[in-house]
C-alpha cells in the first residue's frame, strides 16, 4: 500500500516513522516551508522533513494546496503540488498537524486520512490538547477520521482515550497522545489495506472547537480562581509560556500546584517565598497557587528554590 503522508511538527514525524517502520510505502511526503527558528532565526526543516531527508523519502513543501488562491505564487504552486500528487500514484493520504487546508481537489483524489489529538466532536480545530487541559477535560485521545471539506467533521474509524493527570502539561500530553495516534494510524492503515475499516459518523452532540492559541492569552489574571489559573499554566506549557507582571518584569510561570485554602489577601500577592513554603499566591478565589518552576527575562527555567535566590518575591504581587 502506498501512501502519501502530509505533516508538519514532532506529533506528525512520530506518526510517518511509526508507518515507515511497519513497511508502507511512502513515495512523498507533504510539509510545511522552512521556518526560521532559533537565536539565529536560521529557516529550519520541520521535523517530518528531517526524518523524510534522513529515510530518502522525497520531499513537497508548497505554500498552499488551493489552486483557486488569489495570490498567484500561491495558486501556482498548488497546480504544480496538485500535478504532483496525481502524478505519484497512491492509495491514501495521512494527514497529522500538517498546517494547511486540504481543499476539495486534493481530498477527491483519493481517502484522506487524519490523526487529531482529541475525542471528536470535542475539540475539533487547531488547539485541542491545549484547550481540553485549560477547559480542565478529566480526559482526552486520538481519533483517526476519514478528512472531507469541514473543520474535523469527517467519520471516525478508530478512537482511544487516555485519561487526563493532575499535572499533565501540554508537552505531557502531546507526547502520549503522539505515541498512541502513531500506533492507532498503523492498525488503521492495515485494516484500510485489507478492505475491513469501518467508518462511524460523528455524533451532533458535544461539538466544540479548539481555537488557536494566541500570545495574548498567555497573560495570567490572578482574579480568577487557583484552579483556572493552574489550567493555564499547564495548557500553555511548552507554548506560549503563562506569565505574570512583578515590578513590571515579566515572569513566565511552567508549572503550578493549587492549595485549598483561601487567602483574605488580594489576587496576586506573594503569600509566601521561601525554601519551606516554596512560592505561594493568592487568587481570586478557590484557593491559592503554590508556584513550582518559573523564568524571568533572558533566564533559564527553574525550580522555585532556586528561583528565589535571584528573584526574592517577598512582599511582592503579581499583576
């Protein structure tokens, strides 16, 4: 069975190795353009390129795949990345976190098939691991689905769950769920070979969508309850980063433990920073936060212990 597999980031190339290592052909791989990335902000290839380039698998980096684009580059490039697709000869496509939109002439050409990290209908669109952790999910998954022209509306053909943890972040999370929608497209993929899938359609009810995360939303407001507060700080770990103003400095804040007990101090004041207590916060409601690994401006992320040695918050409030 042959297969074209379109992918960008580190969830994508743990689903191609993971079909690559159980013998399907791949004859192409679809990616995103280098980006540029780094101090030196030197363009990058995406880690399913690197893995493509490092198991001889030929390579596809066009900016669209919609021939019908305004933009003239653009349209040009999805005809020639259209021609190619047709030209290639397979039997289905393997989409994971690729970044851009299959249109209709891509998927009419032959079965699309998509890993997304969430159990649909919950979570359909861009950010589903961050969002089921912020909206504090007791649980998530993998759903494989078979792609058409909606937002991940397509029927389902295999899905999994796998339970939230306390302290699950983000970068936590992506890296179980990567490994299961790895294992999950290769059964999937067999059976789509042998004639024996299934497809079940999505339920109407219980649709929500995960929209992209923003910078912006990565400012923490210490009026909101302990509980909501720790969610963010997990959902956006490794990005972008929760953090709150001390002084003015901005302080990113990796990882967090919510405390029961209330405060009659304001939101955001340091209740305590020492090595007994670690770091601890009040909030504006439901408990306060104990702080456990924070960043100041051009530092290294550290434990609160050691953060307090350079950066004493004693007496000091978060904005």
């Amino acid at each position: 069975m042959k297969i074209i597999f379109a992918g960008t980031p580190e969830f994508a190339a743990v689903a191609l190795q993971s079909l690559h290592e159980a013998g399907f052909e791949i004859p192409l791989v679809l990616t995103q353009p280098d980006r540029p990335a780094g101090r030196g902000m030197h363009l990058q290839p995406s880690a399913v390129k690197q893995y493509a380039l490092a198991h001889n698998i030929a390579v596809a980096q066009p900016l669209s795949l919609r021939m019908d684009s305004k933009d003239p580059q653009r349209a040009a490039e999805a005809a020639q990345a259209h021609a190619l697709l047709t030209a290639t000869g397979y039997d289905a496509m393997v989409v994971a976190a690729y970044g851009l939109i299959l249109p209709r002439s891509t998927l009419d050409i032959k079965p699309c098939i998509n890993i997304h990290g969430s159990l649909l209908p919950r979570w359909r669109g861009a950010a589903p691991i961050h969002r089921a952790i912020e909206s504090g999910d007791a649980e998530t998954g993998v759903t494989i689905m078979q792609m058409e022209e909606g937002l991940d509306t397509g029927p389902m053909l295999l899905i999994e769950r796998l339970a939230i943890g306390p302290q699950d972040s983000t970068g936590v999370l992506h890296d179980k769920l990567a490994v299961m929608g790895a294992r999950m497209i290769v059964k999937v993929m067999q059976k789509l070979e042998k004639g024996i899938l299934e497809a079940v359609p999505q339920p109407e009810a219980g649709v929500t969508y995960a929209a992209k995360i923003s910078k912006e939303e990565a400012a923490l407001d210490f009026q909101q309850s302990a509980r909501d507060i720790g969610r963010k700080i997990r959902a956006f770990n490794p990005f972008p980063g929760a953090h709150g103003d001390v002084n003015g400095v901005t302080i990113k804040l990796w990882g967090a433990e919510v405390l029961d007990a209330d405060s009659p101090a304001p939101a955001g004041q340091v209740l305590a920073a020492d090595a007994q207590h670690g770091i601890v916060v009040a909030c504006g409601g439901g408990g306060s936060l104990r702080l456990t690994e924070l960043q100041k401006p051009g530092g290294k992320r550290l434990p609160a212990a050691e953060f307090i040695k350079g950066f004493p918050l004693d007496g000091l409030r978060f904005a």
